[in-house]
C-alpha cells in the first residue's frame, strides 16, 4: 500500500502542472494567497478524482440520480483513498433541513420517543395509557387486601335499544352520569351524550380471585371495544384502555412509530404550515413554529416532548440525558439510544458549539458553524482509511477555540485517517505535520508550489506565508486611531435571540469591530437588529426587526450597505464583470462606438446571455454539452465562436483593437490600464485592485472563484456604488478566505472609507482586524442563552486588552505586546 497521495501534471484552473507526493496518516495544510489554487489542487483536482472513483464503482442503473463529475485536468493521481468533502457552504439550504437532521441526533430522538415516550391527549392533556389484560389485572390486584372494587365498562353510544339490550345479555346495573341504576327501571336520559358504564362485576380484593377478575376484565373490555373503569369504592377511580384512547374526549391515538415525529413525513407534520414551522411568511400559528402535529408534541419524556428537547442548546440537552431517570423497563429499551445521542451531542459541543439547538435551521448557520458541525458528525462516525479534505475549517472560530477544533482534527489522524485542510490560520498551519504552500502569487501569477515540508521548515522558507507565520512580516497596530466626530449610533435594550437588554453606543465616523466568541450574539446585534433597524428607517420598508427599546443617531446616516456571508450566486452565465455591474458600463461604451451605432446596437446586443448579442449554436455558453446518460457530460468548444460567447457580427465591433470577448478575457489590472481613459470604468476597476483581486479575469464564470474572492466581490459590488459620506458599512466576517497578505489590502480599504466620511462596522474574530480597529465591542463572555449576550466591555484595542473577563482583551494583550517588541511580529487569526 502506497504511504503518499502521487499526483502528476495537475493543471486543473490557474495550476501550472504541478506534481506532488501527499503523505498519508496525517494533517497536510494547503496554505497560500488567495486564488494561488489551493481549492483547485484541494476539490477540483483530489476530491474531484476520488468522488469520480467512487461514482465509476456503483452500478450503472444507479448512477443517475446521483451527481456526475468529470474526470479532472491531471495525469496521474495514485494511492488515493475514499474522501470526504467538508466545504463552505455545502450543507442542504433546504428550509427543513436542521441541525438536528443533518447530524442524525433529531432521528434517535425520534427512535427513543417511539420506544418510551408517554402520549398525552393533545386536547385535554390526559395522560394515556394502554395495557395488556394481564397488565390491567397486575395494578388491580396490587390494590390494598379488602378494598371493594366495581369494574365498570364505558359504553361511547346512547342507542333507545341500548339498555334492553343489556338485560337481554345478562347485565343488571348501569352508571349512568355518576348514579347507579338498575336494568329493570325505566331509564330516561335527561341530556345528549351522557356518561354510561356498565357494571360488569364486583369483587374483593382478596389471595384467589385472580381468574375472575381476567375474566371480567376481558368480559368488560369486549363490550366497550377496549376500556375499562375501575372504581375502587371510597377511593379512587382507575382509567385502563387496551387501545390507545382518551378516556375523557375519547381522542384516539395513532400508532406511535418515528415517523410520527417526522416533520418532513404527512404522519408527523403540522397540516397547516406543511412541516415549515412558518405560515404565509409568519410564525405558524398551528403549531408556534414546531412544525408538528398537536399528537406529535403530546408524546412526552419526564414531561418534555420531542419539540421542547429540540429547542434546547446542545449542552442543556446533554445534561437532561445526563440525569435522565427512567423505569428499568424502559431503560432497557432506551439505553444504547441514548447513549448514542449523547455521544453525538458530545462531539459538537467539543466544537463549541453546545449554544445551538438541534431545531436550528441550517439555513441560519454561519459558514464555521455549519462545517464545525459536518466535522463533528464525521468524528462520530468512528471511520477509518479516510480521506478527509475541509475548507476553513477554523471560519468563525474566536482564537480561544481554536485550540479544540485542533485537538479534534488530531483525534481525527490518531484513528487512521488522513487531513488535507485548505487554510490560512497561523495557528492551524503549525500545528499541521505537512504543509503546502501554493503561490507565489494569485490568479496567473499562482498555481505553482513554492514550499513543501514540515511547519519548522516553513518558519524558515522566504515565501509570503513563511514571513507570516515567523513573524518577519505582520501588520503594524495603526499609528492612532480615530474617535469620530462626537457622533454615536445608540442602541438601548437590545433582547433578541440570547442579548440581555444591553445598551451599545458605536461612534461614527471610526472602524469599529464587534467581538466574542461564537455564540455571544454579534450577528444578533448587528443582523437582527441594528441592519433592519436603519433600512426601515431611511428607506422606509418593513424588514422584521429584533427586540430593542431604542435606537438614537439615524440622522447622522444617509445610507446604510451590509455585505454578509451567504454565497454569492454560482451561475456560470455570472462573472465579475456582470456581478459587480462593471459590465454595464463596458456594454455602454461598446454600442456608443461608430460601428456600432452604424449597425443600430444597442447595450443590450453585447451581452452573451440575450439574443442577438450570445453565440446562436451555443447559446452564450461557449461550450456545447454532451449528455452522457449515465457518464459525466461531456463539454466541447464551440467552433462557431470557439469559446468567446458571443456571435460574429458582435465581434467585429472594437474598441482601441479588442472587441467584448478580448475585455472580458483581460485581469482587472489589464483592465484598468486599458480603460485609463474612462473614469467611470476606471474607478470600478481600481477597486479590484484595491481588494488585491487584479489577478482576476473579468469574464471568468464566478463558480471558479475561491471562498474568499467570492466574498471580496461582493465588497466590491458594494463599494462601487457612489457614496457621499455618512454610510455605514455592515461587514459579517469580510475576513473569511483570506489569507495575511489579502487581510492587509482589505484594512486599507476600509481606513480609505472611514477617511471619506463613512463607518464601518465588523463583525470578525480575526486578530489583525480587531488591533487594527478604532473601536470594539465585546460580546459574551461565553456563548448561547445562559453565558452568551452581555456587554462584556467597549472601547480601544488598548482599553479592551484591559479587562481581564474579556476573552479577546486576554488574546489582544499578547498581540499587542509582542508588537510593541516587534512592529512586524506574527499575529494569530482565527
């Protein structure tokens, strides 16, 4: 068996046929600038190979409903074991999808509650109880020697022959509402729906009467199709069902099986909201977001149902497991399930994420929570001989917990398999066994590797990422930091989600970073209620808005742009020219040109996704697809525009001697010197300059691009928009893909707006961001309902390193220190 992953000629993207031997059994790190092609060698290429593998060895007939992947652009790939992906942004965004269902936890939940669960009537919230006739005869005879005993059976219809047909069977008194009358009495029921029970026997509880008593259950039971009243005579009465049945509405209750707490099954689901939770853009007010049937949340375990567990953070769940007491009958029955379901809890809440509840939407979850928690589910698996490849995994990770998430990374190896971790994080690099750098730069500049070896070697090598991590090139704390102009957005009473009706003033005018752990309620604060908030306010629209007392300071704010982490959209039809708007004005500039207004062309006609302006024969994709049916289709060069998209008479249209496909071919820095002339265009263009993504082609399909240049796109869509001063900036982790030397470019982007009049307000965990900010407001000081949500402190990076109960201040203490030593010192991310 081979020790290493051989790789030769891959050339996949911006890779410049490189080859490489991959050791096995250990932790290997693809470092790098972005866009150097540390996800083409990651996914495109190994990955890409080992699902390719995997697909070729299921059956024909099988593969069509499974996804198809082409063979990669590489000569050679050997000893490749079976893979895993863990990657930003991979898991379902399906609405039904939770935390709950996409780590298996919530389908034990539903074996336990189908195996010991308690039902309740979901209308009058008795309990119901169903035995076997030996069980019934098992509680009677437990009763105290000498108690009187009637056993009565209800009877659920009033038929006029109802009466005369029980005397005719033998019968000789009935209770009827509560009075006991005799069968040879003329009896006239003075309501509709009365209460009736036969007598079907008395007796003495007594060593002996035990086959009488069998026998009159089973006699009491055939006549009321399954119930039996025992009324112990000057004590209490005893409800039994050999069905399961409400004794007081008689609600019948179905068969209780997991599917019955399936919010994704017709068993299981509310009928109004169809499982959602939400009902025409609301709560569902059937089942108050739930997303069950009312039978489904009656099924209770010591008085909790499926749907308040599921409710709980992680480590409150854990903890109700902990002291779960049940019967030992049912914990025979329970035990391995719930031993289960507390290992899986376990693993997650090692990735510190025990404030998430198994009822979050997946839909919610930051990037990082959403991998931590995929990564958790894999170390519960207890697989072997893997091939594990993660993107980021230390993505919205506070540096506190960066150390855990390293730990269960090594248990990872420590069981056989191997970890190919594309990653920027200093402290996830040396803590590695083999590291790859990619590089040097990005873009055409990149796809080479320019160090291979142990993390020793790279605190010795002369490449970007070795100056990083050895501390030869940092970023240097700000020479001062601005305090606006006296101006403050306040926000009073913030209470959504986990905040504890806390009072947050951010000064105008500055940088200022909201900080803490995961958990602590940054993105509550600033997404949920901070963003909607100023959007009603100055554009008049009705976003729903988080729990708060008071907002103050709108009017110092004209405009108000928040840049997020959800994806952007991955068409092929989409670039960066086209997502950023840049294309627009390039289309104008085209049908102003002579030949073009000869022709009559409007913007329109240079755009390969309309008629008249894309390819006819391949419809402005320039490939042609190939379906292969059950093989990966094929995708050819279009020889009627051979791969420009767009049709000839389009073409024939230039611009200084390049028509539209030749721009759309050139880098943004390419572009910028061609376009010198044309400030409009210019401006745009500089600010992908800014962004450090010159390298990238202005037509290139925005699927290609990396985590982090997709989100620094997004920035740049943003920021071209024309600005007058006092907008306020809204960041959620802008930091996320990007390696020191990007982290640097994006600083003095964003200094460069707040000197233009602007605020800007980031949410990140990232170290170099938080030092270099004028302001900071620390949230927690842990994370979820109970720890999570306070005010922990506000102020200076120096004010903030000040409090000693303030995690960030403890690790902003050792960067600034160290820098004070050294101006260039290494600086941690996370």
């Amino acid at each position: 068996m081979m020790d290493f992953i051989r790789i030769r000629g891959a050339r996949e993207h911006n890779l410049k046929d490189i080859s490489l031997d991959i050791p096995k059994n250990r932790i290997v790190v693809i470092t790098g600038p972005s866009g150097s092609g540390k996800s083409s060698l990651a996914f495109d290429i190994i990955y890409r190979e080992a699902y390719r593998r995997y697909i070729e060895a299921i059956a024909l007939h099988k593969r069509w409903a499974m996804e198809q992947m082409g063979r990669p652009d590489v000569d050679i790939i050997e000893g490749l074991p079976p893979a895993i992906c863990i990657k930003q942004w991979e898991a379902s965004r399906n609405p039904r999808s939770t935390v709950g269902t996409i780590t298996d936890i919530y389908d034990y939940l539903r074996l336990l509650f189908s195996k010991v669960g308690k039902p309740y009537c979901p209308n009058c919230s008795k309990e119901i109880s169903f035995y076997s006739v030996q069980e019934m005869a098992d509680q009677i005879m437990s009763l105290d020697a000498g108690k009187k005993v009637q056993l009565l059976a209800p009877i659920r219809e009033s038929h006029p022959d109802l009466f005369l047909r029980l005397r005719r069977d033998g019968f000789i008194r009935v209770r009827v509402d509560g009075e006991i009358i005799s069968l040879d009495e003329d009896i006239n029921l003075s309501r509709e729906n009365p209460s009736i029970e036969v007598i079907v026997d008395r007796l003495i509880i007594k060593d002996g009467i035990r086959k009488r008593l069998v026998d009159s259950i089973e006699l009491a039971l055939d006549i009321s199709n399954g119930l039996l009243l025992v009324d112990v005579l000057q004590d209490k009465e005893l409800f039994f069902s050999k069905r399961p049945i409400c004794y007081e509405c008689g609600f019948n209750l179905p068969d209780i099986s997991p599917q019955l707490f399936s919010f994704n099954n017709p068993k299981g689901a509310c009928p109004l909201c169809n499982g959602l939770g939400t009902y025409k853009g609301e709560l569902c007010p059937e089942c108050n977001g739930t997303r069950l049937k009312p039978i489904s949340r009656h099924i209770k375990i010591n008085e909790m149902s499926i749907s308040e567990l599921s409710s709980m953070p992680l480590e409150a769940l854990y903890h109700f497991f902990e002291k779960l007491d049940l019967p030992e009958k049912e914990m025979v029955i329970a035990e391995k399930i719930i031993k289960e379901i507390k290992r899986r809890i376990g693993f997650i809440i090692e990735m510190d994420l025990g404030y998430i509840s198994l009822d979050r939407a997946v839909t919610t979850l930051s990037g990082g929570e959403e991998q931590r928690i995929r990564l958790a589910s894999q170390l519960s698996s207890n697989l072997s001989g893997i091939l594990y490849i993660m993107d980021e995994p230390t993505i919205g990770l506070h540096p506190r917990d960066t150390e855990k998430l390293i730990a269960s990374i090594i248990s990872l190896r420590s069981v056989g398999n191997t970890l190919l971790i594309v990653e920027h994080d200093p402290d996830m690099v040396l803590s590695s066994d083999h590291v790859i750098e990619m590089g040097p730069g990005a873009g055409d500049k990149g796809g080479n590797i320019v160090f291979q070896g142990s993390p020793k070697g790279l605190l010795k090598a002369d490449t970007i990422t070795g100056r990083y991590v050895s501390g030869k090139r940092g970023i240097r704390l700000p020479k001062r930091r601005k305090r606006g102009a006296g101006r403050f957005l306040v926000i009073k009473g913030a209470r959504e989600h986990n905040l504890k009706s806390i009072d947050v003033a951010i000064p105008l005018g500055t940088l200022t970073c909201i900080t803490g752990v995961s958990g602590s309620g940054k993105s509550t604060l600033v997404g949920d209620i901070i963003y909607p908030a100023l959007v009603n306010r100055l554009y008049k629209a009705q976003m729903k808005e988080g729990r708060y007392k008071e907002i103050k300071g709108v009017e110092h704010i004209n405009r108000v742009v928040y840049v997020d982490q959800r994806p952007i959209a991955r068409s092929p039809r989409s670039t960066p020219a086209t997502y950023t708007g840049l294309f627009s004005h390039i289309r104008n500039l085209f049908s102003m040109l002579p030949d073009a207004r000869v022709r009559g062309y409007k913007p329109s006609r240079f755009s390969f996704n309309v008629e008249g302006g894309g390819c006819e024969v391949c419809k402005g994709e320039g490939m042609i697809r190939v379906e292969m049916d059950f093989l990966p289709d094929l995708y050819i060069m279009c020889e009627a525009c051979n791969g420009k998209r767009f049709n000839r008479d389009v073409l024939e249209i230039r611009y200084k001697g390049m028509n539209i496909a030749d721009v759309l071919d050139m880098t943004a820095e390419q572009a910028l010197l061609f376009f010198e002339n044309m400030p409009v265009i210019r401006n745009k263009l500089a600010i992908f300059v800014d962004v450090g993504l010159g390298y990238i082609r202005l037509g290139q399909p925005v699927n290609t691009l990396s985590g982090g240049e997709a989100q620094r796109l997004k920035l740049i869509k943003e920021l071209s928009k024309r600005g007058r001063g006092m907008t306020l900036y809204i960041l959620d982790e802008p930091t996320i893909g990007l390696h020191q030397s990007d982290i640097e470019h994006l600083l003095n982007l964003l200094r460069r707006l707040v000197n233009m009049g602007n605020s800007v307000i980031i949410v990140e965990h990232n170290l170099d961001v938080i030092k270099s900010s004028d302001y900071i407001i620390d949230l927690g000081p842990e994370g979820g309902q109970e720890k999570g949500g306070y005010l922990v402190g506000s102020g200076t990076p120096e004010e903030l390193a000040r409090i000693s109960h303030s995690h960030t201040g403890r690790f902003l203490r050792k960067i600034i220190a160290q820098v004070w030593q050294n101006p260039f010192s290494h600086q941690t991310t996370c």
